[in-house]
C-alpha cells in the first residue's frame, strides 16, 4: 500500500479544513514546497494535493504551488480540486503533474469524464466524497444524491482505475477512518482505491494495508503529529 501525505492549498498556503468546512480552516504553512519537501525527506514517494478554492469554484489560482512541487521534487504529484474541463486536465499534466482527479465532473459531466479518460487513460483518477450517505459535489458543499457503491460501479464500467473515496464525517476529526466502507469497497470492485479521511493512527494504517487497498491519505494526522510519515510509511510496506 502507497502512503500519501496531503497538502490542501488556499492562497498558496498549505491548510486543513475540519469536516470539509471552510470556516473552520487552520493555516499549517505559508510553504507547501518546504512540506513537500519535508514529506521526500522522510522516505515519501507520493503527495496527495488539493486545490480548496478550484473546488469551490472550478479555477485553478494554486498552480504555480502544484507546479513548484511536481518540479522540484521527485514525488509522484496527483491533483484534485475543480478539473471541470479538458484544458486544466491539460495544463495541470502538461505543468509535471502525474495524475489529475476528477470529482463534481466525474458526477455531474460524464462526457467530460469520458474524454479524459480516452485522452490520458490511468493518468485520471475519480474522487467519491460521501457525506451523508451520498456523492457530495462541489467541495463537499453539495449532495449529487448518488449512491456511492452504484457510482463506484459506474466508474469502474467506464474504465476508471483509480478511486479515491474520502468519507467526509471522518475527515480531519482524528477519530480513525471507516474501515467498514474500505472493506466493502475492496471486495466489491476491482479498482486502486485509496482511503481518505480520518486516517489518524498506524493501525488505520495496518488494518487498510490488510485489505490490500491502494492507498492511503495522510493529513491532519501527520501536521498534528499522531502519525509518524516514516514510520507509517515502514508499516505500509
């Protein structure tokens, strides 16, 4: 199992948000290159990166950060956060960048979708954010009502290799993540899933690695120092 450690940008700065609320924001550095570069200096390989503004708002005002990091590191740099159309899929990838991750397209423009995915093939990944049962859309601030299990089918049809499912009552609360959904996830479909949300301690770490699941995000963990980035990553091995 991959470990990634997460940096979510607003303004160019590397914050958290608590449950996916933007009010409720915490600023851990005005540097993300210096975390990214703090994250390959403790064994990392991949970064997870989040544009928060894009994916309110479908614009792309953190690129030069996503670029400095995919440039001047050798980390595996993927992307989420407002891929709305096929030129920032472009300019995102054509800046360095591994793998983009499409989310409110991925449900709302399955045409879209679907040329990303012909165009660039395991270079797309799709992000399932659940919150309250459902896809939530629009940096988390909307219910698609779809069912995440039936979505997940659907991607996996289209040809999606790449899942990344964060359940977002999880996310930065630091009580553990929900292994349940992983597990079904896991033995319901033939996708790379990653786990994200709330993955808070190594036996998070342990018990996702057991299931043979693709990944795992680190965020809020790591900043607050729960979990120790080598030792999570020694244990994902």
């Amino acid at each position: 199992m991959y470990i990634f450690p997460a940096i979510d940008l607003v303004s160019g700065k590397a914050v958290r948000l608590f449950k996916g609320d933007y009010n409720q924001m915490t600023v851990y550095s005005e540097n993300p290159l210096e975390v990214a570069q703090d994250f390959e200096s403790k064994g990392a390989k991949f970064i997870h990166l989040v544009d928060l503004e894009g994916a309110k708002d479908g614009t792309t005002p953190n690129i030069e950060t996503v670029k400095q990091i995919a440039n001047e590191t050798e980390l595996f740099t993927e992307i989420g956060g407002g891929i709305r159309d096929i030129e920032t899929v472009e300019k995102y990838l054509s800046s360095g960048v591994d793998r983009v991750i499409l989310g409110t397209a991925a449900v709302k423009d399955e045409a879209f979708l679907k040329e990303a995915l012909s165009k660039f093939g395991e270079r797309i990944a799709v992000g399932i954010d659940i919150k309250d049962g459902f896809v939530a859309i629009k940096g988390w601030t909307e219910s698609s009502g779809i069912d995440p299990f039936q979505f997940c089918e659907k991607m996996q049809n289209l040809g999606v290799k790449y899942i990344i499912c964060t359940d977002v009552s999880k996310d930065g609360a630091m009580k553990g993540t929900n292994l349940e959904l992983y597990r079904k996830l896991s033995e319901k479909f033939n996708v790379n899933i990653t786990a994200s949300g709330g993955v808070s301690t190594l036996d998070d770490i342990k018990e996702l690695k057991k299931m043979d699941i693709y990944g795992a995000i680190i965020g809020k963990a790591y900043y607050l120092g729960a979990i120790d980035l080598k030792e999570a990553i020694e244990v994902s091995k």
